[in-house]
C-alpha cells in the first residue's frame, strides 16, 4: 500500500506535466522524481504538495519523449532545459514505467500478496534487458500520441547491449508511425557531453521545421 500510494504521486505529478499545469524545468522535476528513491513516503509526498501548479503561463517549447532504461544524471535534463525542449513524459525505470500498473493490495494471506506482487511486474511496461519490445513501443507510442509529443530522444548507456537490439526494432515502428526520433549513446557521466549537445540541438532544429 505504501508503494502503491508513492506511485500514485508520482502519477499526479506526471498528468500535471502532460496538461501544462506544472511549470517545472526538467532538471527540477526529475530531481524531484529520482528523490522518490530514497525518501520516505511521507517526505517525498511533503516535497511534491510544495511544487506549484498553474495554468496561467502556457509552455510553447517543442515537446519530446524521453526513451531509456534509465537515467539519472541531472546535467542531461538541464541540457534539455537549456536547448529549449520541452520534455513531457518518458519511459525510463523510474519514471512512466515506475507507476504504471498498480499492486492488487487484496489476499488473505502472504502468499496471495507475494502473486500480486509478482502479476505486477508482469503487467508492467517492459524494461529491454528483461522483456521483448512489443508493448513498450505501444507504451512509447502512447505517450507520444496523448501529450502532443513532437518526437523522441533515444538514449542508449554505453555497451547496454539489449537496448542496442532493440533500437532497431523501434526505430522501425517510429517511421512507420512519421515520429521523428534522435538516437544518442553516452554513459551515465556524459563523458561525450559536447557531442551529445550537439545531436540534440540539431534535433531541435529539425522538429522547430516540423
């Protein structure tokens, strides 16, 4: 229940992004998200109820998908900031895939828990290392499709090979669907920093075209 509660949160923050009612930078609203990880429930849900919401300042920049396993390093999302997107929802671990799919909290005994545990993590957006790709490009494309996304940035960590295989296999199912992607690959420092930043703003060009 407590878990379920925090991922509850986490959604509430999420619908606010997608309908423009939270004017957070991106670098602000994922350091609030990735400090779901290690607070208490009832610390992070202190810090989430101190975050505004407005729905007076209309954010005109061009609105992107993250996709990844996961990544954590703030100094991405600031460059994403700074380039001038406008990053409205993801598919990374901790983010859209953390919340997704809530835990049946009914059954007498542990073992009925533990079954409900488990069918949640079956029933959830499938993560490349683990699962094939088919419902995570639906997921993907659903976000895509529900916040008016322009396109999507696709970031590989380095010498992750499962979402080296996979790429290809949504990469065709983007074009199919006309979404413009960019694909970067970089470890989790951004060691590659100057050419990751160039990728991107070339990336933004193209969709400023769009």
């Amino acid at each position: 229940r407590i878990v379920n509660n925090k991922r509850k949160i986490i959604e509430s923050i999420y619908k606010a992004r997608k309908e423009g009612l939270l004017t957070l930078k991106s670098k602000d609203f994922y350091s609030v998200l990735f400090s779901s990880t290690y607070l208490k429930i009832e610390d992070f849900s202190d810090l989430v109820s101190k975050i505004s919401l407005t729905s007076s300042k209309k954010n005109n920049s061009i609105k992107i998908i993250l996709s990844a396993t996961e990544l954590d390093n703030l100094r991405f999302y600031e460059l994403i900031d700074n380039i001038g997107f406008n990053l409205v929802s993801d598919d990374i671990s901790s983010g859209t895939r953390y919340y997704k799919e809530l835990v049946d909290e009914d059954g007498e005994t542990l073992l009925d828990l533990s079954k409900n545990i488990a069918k949640r993590y079956i029933k959830k957006p499938p993560c490349s290392v683990k699962e094939p790709s088919d419902k995570r490009v639906d997921e993907l494309i659903y976000e895509i499709r529900s916040t008016g996304a322009k396109g999507v940035i696709f970031f590989r960590v380095s010498f992750c090979d499962s979402e080296g295989l996979e790429y290809p296999f949504i990469k065709d199912l983007l074009e199919k669907e006309h979404i413009p992607h960019v694909y970067i690959e970089s470890d989790h420092r951004l060691s590659n920093y100057q050419q990751v930043k160039t990728r991107l703003e070339a990336f933004y060009e193209q969709l400023s075209e769009i």
